[in-house]
C-alpha cells in the first residue's frame, strides 16, 4: 500500500485539527499529496529560497499564489496547513511557509495598504504554527491586517486569525471558529495481532525507546506522560489566543475546545463581525481608501480638524477614539469648513465638539447651523491658557453670545421646551443663555 507523504506527518503526533471534519481533513491530505507529486515531478527548478516567487505567467503562480485587489493583499489560509511547505493548494492545503513568504512580501511591498487572511480551515501541524502566528503578532501596526472565516477558522487556523489586527475577525453567517485544543492518538493492534497469530518483540537499547507504539497496550505511566504534552501544547494555545484576542486565559481555556456559531463566537470574543466575505472585503477597502483621503486633506481642513480636535472635551475625545479617529476628524472638519459654519463659527466649533451632539452626523449639524442667526463677528482665536467659563468652554464664547443678539432664542415662558426648534433647543445646550428683553 502506498503511503501518503503528507498524512504520515501527522501520525503519532500532535495535532491542531478539529476532528470532527476527519473525513474532510484526510480527503483534502489526500488532493494535496496528489497536487505535490505532480510539482515535484516537473522539470522545472522549483525552490524556497530568493526566488520563491514566480513570474505571474509561469505555472508556479497557482501554487504560490500573490493576489493584490484594490491595495489589498489576499493570503489563503484554507485546507489543511502543513509546516514546511511552500505552498498554497487551493481549498486542500497551505503551507505556513507560504504564509510567512506572503506575509513578509505584503509588509514590504508599498502596493500593499493591507492585508486580508482568507481562512477555511480544519487545521493543522503544531510544528511551526505558533512561529507563524507571532509573526503576524510582531506585525500588528504596520499594515492593517483582517481576518476572515469563509467558512470556518477551527484549531490551527483560529490561532491565525486571531493574530490579525484587534477588533477585525469576521466570520460567515454559516461559518464557525474556536476548536483551541491540541489532539493526538494511540492505536492498539495488539489483539488484532494475537488473533491473526503474530507477535511483535522489540529489542531496543532505553527504557523508554519504543513507548506508544501500536503492537503493546499503552501503559498509564506512557499515557500519563503524553497527556502532559498534550496538556503543555493547549495552554501555549491558550495563552497565544488571549494574548491575541485580549481575552483573559481562563475565557480560552473554558471552551474546551468546542466551535463556535458566527453569532456565538461574536458574543464570547473570539470574533468581532458577523458578514460576507465580499462585503467584508469591501469594507476593508473602504476604510484603505478613507485613510488615503485623510493623509490628502488640505492645510486648512487639517488646521480646523486640529483645532476642533483640541478643544474637543476628554469624553468627545474618548468618543471619537471609540468611533474611528479618522471619520470623526473629518465630521468636525466638515462642520467647521461648511459654509453654513463659517458664518457661525463659534457655534459650528461647539456642536462639532461637544458631547450632546456627538450622536449627530456633520450633515443635521449643518442643517442646523443654517437655521441659527449668522455671528456678527469672526470666531477669535481661542487662547488655551485663558480662563474657561462653569461649562468649560473658553471665557469669550459665553461673551461672544451673550453680545450677539439672537431672536427668538430660549425657553418659552414656564420653561417648556417642548416647542422649541433643533437649532433653538442646540443653542440652549450648547451653553448659551439669552438675555432677558425688556418689557
């Protein structure tokens, strides 16, 4: 009988699968080894070294393959993953050599603005994926990186995606993740030897030198010993996922090993979105082209963004830390640089700032600007060490207003406020108190 190269790796060995997908796991080994045979057997110098990387018309290219849509690199993370090999097969198997290859092109290649980890996977060898999933780790910061189960991301492969930038594993509505255990096996034929009438005697030098083979009944004290490996693999696993996640270990460990639903692994913290991988991508992209925008911004959008943004509150800071620096930047940016808020700019700066209004987006802010009496005066410039007024705001703002006349601004008589419209109700919010009219 033939021996599948690549199966054999994984017998009597640690493993990071999911064994409920054996059939699925050993039909992929067996495509892969298939597909290996065929590139092993061309004439062609096939190599792992400087030139790992193929031109893009030779054969090769399907097998390591460099995918850059829209300044987003694709790295397959799918099938079973094998360490030590230098390629991607398809749906069947992906080298972690591959994947770092990919990896450290894509951090280097200025094409590049991020990277997308394309995951379905059952799992895979311990051997060299840890190495694998603190590269990606260590390289958090220098290119966005998302990770996505289409469809799923169990065992070997979860650890992958769990590298990936915080706050991004996004996973199919019919997918799943988790399986963050480690497995093994022993195979008893002792019986099945009796019974066919052979026995099996080794003659070896060391006490220990053929414990676990498959001709003897496992002894506790070999079983024991193994376990304990198994046991020192699960908590690196463990402690790896909470590291990358920011879980804490005792959260990891208490899946014991189970998967996870899109919607149950977005409720434990093991993922983020629930979505299309095409949506996804998209997204992604999106988010790639706002902060090229962002970087293209004038000076003078980029000095009233600066100027918001200091006198912004420490919760409208926080706020818009939470929310996306960069998308609240250009809503205050927007509001102060719209015409409606250059002819009202004090007022344009308090509601593009202040925390009652955060909620709003820069377009209503505007709408309501228009429906404010325009200033009388520039909006000075706001000194940061002059004295501030009870609400906080600079000392001249409350001045500025209390000096501007403003019809029809303030509560109606009684104090009902029901009445009153979105830029009268602002205005009152906003910290302004009308004077009172003479009789």
């Amino acid at each position: 009988m033939k021996i599948n190269a690549l199966l054999a790796t994984f017998h009597d060995q640690p493993a990071l699968v999911h064994p409920g997908m054996h059939k699925q796991f050993e039909a992929f080994i067996h495509e892969a080894q298939n597909t290996l045979s065929r590139i092993e057997a061309s004439n062609d110098n096939v190599v792992m070294a400087d030139d790992f990387w193929p031109a893009s018309d030779s054969w090769m290219a399907a097998y390591r393959p460099y995918m850059v849509k829209n300044g987003i690199l694709l790295i397959p993370v799918k099938g079973v993953l094998i360490h030590g090999l230098g390629y991607a097969f398809g749906n069947y198997a992906t080298g972690y050599v591959y994947i770092t290859k990919a990896l450290e092109r894509g951090l280097a290649d200025p094409e590049v603005k991020g990277i997308a980890f394309i995951c379905d996977s059952p799992g895979g060898h311990v051997a060299g994926n840890f190495e694998l999933v603190d590269k990606i780790y260590n390289a958090r910061g220098q290119k966005p990186m998302r990770g996505y189960a289409a469809e799923s991301a169990y065992s070997a492969c979860y650890s992958i995606i769990s590298a990936t930038d915080p706050g991004y594993v996004t996973v199919s509505r019919t997918g799943g993740v988790g399986s963050i255990g480690v497995v093994t096996m022993h195979i008893d034929v002792s019986e099945a030897m009796a019974n066919e009438g052979v026995k099996v005697t080794f003659i070896h030098f060391g006490k220990h030198k053929v414990d676990g083979n498959a001709y003897e009944a496992l002894p506790p004290e070999v079983k024991e010993r193994i376990q304990a490996r198994i046991d020192s693999l699960g908590e690196i696993f463990v402690s790896t996922v909470a590291r990358n996640r920011g879980m804490d270990a005792k959260a990891v460990r208490d899946t014991e090993a189970l998967t996870f639903t899109a919607e149950e692994a977005t409720s434990n913290g093991l993922a983020d979105d629930i979505g299309a991988l095409d949506d996804a991508i998209a997204a992604f992209a999106a988010d790639l082209s706002l902060n090229d925008e962002d970087e293209t911004m004038t000076e003078e959008e980029k000095k009233a963004a600066a100027l918001a943004v200091e006198n912004a509150t420490a919760e409208g800071v926080a706020q818009g830390t939470k929310t996306g620096a960069t998308a609240e930047r250009q809503r205050i940016a927007a509001i102060v640089a719209s015409d409606e808020g250059k002819k009202r700019p004090i007022m344009a700066l308090k509601l593009a700032t202040g925390e009652k209004f955060a909620s709003l987006d820069a377009e209503t802010v505007i709408g309501m600007l228009g429906d404010m009496p325009e200033e009388k005066a520039a909006a000075p410039v706001v000194d940061p060490n002059a004295p501030k007024g009870k609400d906080g705001a600079a000392a001249d703002f409350q001045s500025t207003m209390d000096n501007t006349e403003q019809p029809n601004a303030g509560a109606p008589a009684g104090g009902d406020k029901s009445t009153l419209s979105k830029a009268e109700q602002a205005m009152l919010d906003a910290g302004y108190k009308p004077k009172a009219k003479a009789a």
